[in-house]
C-alpha cells in the first residue's frame, strides 16, 4: 500500500451504515487485519504504529514515511488486494489499453508505453511482462475489487476528499517508471508527500513485485476552495451592495491591458468581500461539495444487485424520531437557486449524497456522473441542521411553521435513503 498526498478529514464525525435495505457486510476472504468499523479506525490501523497526531504533525504534507511491518498476516491481506491472475479475470470481462491497463518501460530514464490498441488480452500482457520485462498498470482497481473498494470508501469518508488508486505489476530485475530508493516489503507502507520524486524496481530473485498506490487531496487545497466561494461571496455581496451592480466601464473588456482605475476598484471590491467574510457564518459552495458527492465510491455493501436506492424500515410520521444514517455520505451547502426559470435566483439548500453512485466509474474522468440529492426552501435550513446535528431528533420537534412541512420533509429524506426512524 503506498498513499500519497492524504489529509485529515476535520471534526472526526464517524458515520453510522445503516443500508436501507439491511445488507449484511461481511469482509471479503476473511476478517481483515484492518480496522473497517469507522473511517478514523481504518486511517489508525493503515498507519499503526504511528499515531494519527504524530502523521498529521510530522509528516503530512512535509516529508516521506516509511512504515515496515513483519507482519505475515498483513502481508498476506496486502497481496490479497490485487494479484496477477486478477489481471487474467479482468480481461475476460474486456479491459482496454488506456482507459484501464497500461504498459510501459522505463527507457533510458524516460517513460516508454508499449500499449496495443482496443482491447486488452491476457496472453499479450503476459507475454509483453514475461518477455519485454514491462510493468503492468492497472488503473482504479476498486471499481472491481471489493476490498480496496471497501477501503478507499472509508477513506474518502475519513478525508472528504476523493480517493483513487492503481496497481503496479513488475518483473523481477526491471523497472517500469523513471525516478531515493526504499527496500519495501510486502505488508509495508510508504507514504509520499506531494510532488516527491521516486521510483521503484524490483529486485531479481523475485518473480514480480506488485504494489497499490493509493492518492487523494488532489484539488483540495487554500486556492481551489477560495475559486469556489468566492463567487457566492460575491453574489451575496452584490445583492445588498448597489456599486457592485453598477456597470463597468465602456469598452474596458477591448483594452489590451486592464485600466489602472479597473484595477483599483477590484482591489477595493475585494477588500470589502474580505470585511463581509468576517461575519459570515454561510458560505456559499460552488462545486466543491457538490462534485465530490457526485464522483466518489457508494458506501460499501456486499450482494449481487442489491442496492442503496430503495428506503427501508417505517415510514416516519408526525410521531417519529429519525435519525441521519449515511452522514459520511452526504454533503449539505446553500447556494443560489439553479432552476434557470427562476429570476429572483434566491439561495436554496441542496441536499448531495454519494448512495446512487456507480462504482464502475469512479475515478474514470471523462465517463458520465450525475448528481443524486434533494434541494429545499432556505426556510427549511434549520430543520435540517437539527436532523444534521443530533444523534435523533422526533419530527414533531423540527423548526418548520406547519406538520405538513415537517411530513414532507421527513418524507422526501427517508425516500432518498437519508434518514431512517429509530
């Protein structure tokens, strides 16, 4: 396992899965030697016997960790994730050469694909790994291998960020990518910073060596958070602000360089944005939260066809107590109204959730995502953070002015798989 570029998720808020319809889970091939009851639990055991403080202190985002283990159980586990004649199933099912598997030497210190065209053969690949001594590069394994599916879902909940992985195959005495130099052993774990430049090989006297690159925080940094409230900061700003409504000047957007009098009133726009930011408790989320429900795992589950989209459990009432289940899943933000009809384009809140998603593309890029959730009046933002913020809460209790409100929002929740009645 080596995970690069990881951060912590924030308030350590675990989530309780509870499957609308009660899927029994079980761990894949026996019990796992890591923890997989909370996102906090997995992230510890990964990394034990470093304590999570002493990571995030000492070397999140500083310097590289190598953490070795004689552990034959773990090493065991490890190789259990993803092996050779997993390769050989996968292509029985139709792999392509690019969008999941790569082939490549390292060539004079540079970067050589010997990738074939369309599909991807099993014979080939081997004869290419046995004879040509290339690596093999199997891209986000977790969209069919359950266990790291489970593990990087955990890990998505534990960093709020997506997770994404890919398996490096390697005969014995080669090398399949360019530039430090770590003897890591199965069962070890090697963490990487970001932008740390490294290589692999392995060693002869080995048949091969595979190893899982697990990397996340991709996106998540200070500036693309800022590009992504800004523009709510300043739709907010300029409803109550009549000089932010007023137009610009003629012509300016023909200048070839912008006016020294532009460039003094958008230094003394952002200042007042910096003076109302202060005393804003709602920030408005562009895409950030919205696109990380839309592209990340489903929560895990084991059975063939079953899945998260179907309520379970009572109908929840006026007399109910509910309870949020699901809560690593699900993003809640303010934002303006996105229906185009709507002129007035008043703030809404939009309710996101990852239980829809399909694991076949995560990761994938350019395959088609939608978003899954439920959108609400402003007026029902307090409602829901009572539902967000209490282990249960009785529906009677919602701040909402009439029990039809209440019902129908209660409804509307418990339809979409987010609440159930305790």
């Amino acid at each position: 396992m080596m995970p690069k570029k990881v951060k912590p998720a924030g308030d350590g808020k675990e989530e309780g899965p509870v499957p609308c319809k009660q899927v029994k889970v079980e761990a894949a091939g026996g019990p796992s030697p890591l923890n997989l009851d909370s996102p906090s639990g997995l992230f510890e055991s990964l990394i034990s016997p470093i304590k999570t403080e002493t990571f995030f202190k000492e070397f999140w985002e500083q310097k590289p960790l190598l953490i070795q283990r004689d552990d034959p159980v773990l090493a065991t586990y490890y190789r259990s994730l993803f092996r050779l004649s997993d390769l050989k199933s996968l292509c029985s099912r139709g792999m392509y050469y690019g969008r999941d598997v790569n082939v490549c030497r390292c060539v004079n210190g540079k970067k050589k694909l010997l990738n074939k065209d369309g599909k991807a053969h099993f014979l080939q690949l081997r004869k290419d790994f046995d004879q040509k001594r290339a690596t093999i590069q199997f891209h986000q394994p977790q969209r069919f291998k359950d266990e790291l599916w489970r593990i990087q879902e955990k890990l998505e909940c534990y960093f709020g960020s997506l997770v994404g992985s890919n398996v490096y195959i390697t005969p014995a005495g080669s090398q399949g990518l360019p530039p430090h130099y770590d003897d890591v052993e199965p069962g070890d774990l090697l963490y990487f910073p970001r932008g740390t430049i490294h290589q692999a090989d392995t060693p002869s006297g080995l048949a091969h060596s595979t190893h899982v690159t697990i990397s996340t925080y991709q996106s998540s940094s200070w500036g693309d958070f800022l590009l992504d409230t800004i523009s709510g900061l300043v739709f907010d700003t300029a409803k109550a602000d009549v000089e932010l409504r007023a137009g610009i000047p003629r012509q300016l957007l023909l200048q070839v360089e912008t006016t020294a009098v532009a460039t003094r009133k958008l230094s003394g726009f952002l200042r007042m944005l910096a003076d109302r930011l202060e005393g804003t408790k709602e920030l408005l989320s562009a895409d950030m939260k919205k696109d990380f429900a839309m592209n990340r795992l489903p929560p895990y589950y084991l059975g063939d066809g079953v899945e998260l989209s179907t309520p379970g459990g009572q109908l929840p009432g006026l007399d109910s107590t509910v309870r949020l289940q699901f809560r690593d899943h699900v993003v809640l933000t303010v934002g303006p109204d996105q229906d185009p009809s709507d002129e007035t384009r008043e703030k809404m809140v939009y309710i996101y959730h990852s239980l829809k998603n399909r694991r076949e593309t995560h990761m994938m890029g350019n395959e088609e995502t939608e978003s899954h959730g439920l959108r609400f009046p402003l007026s029902h933002i307090d409602a829901l953070k009572q539902i967000w913020n209490s282990s249960a809460i009785s529906v009677k209790d919602l701040k909402l002015t009439t029990d039809e409100e209440k019902q129908s929002l209660v409804l509307s929740l418990w339809t979409e798989c987010l609440i159930q009645v305790v």
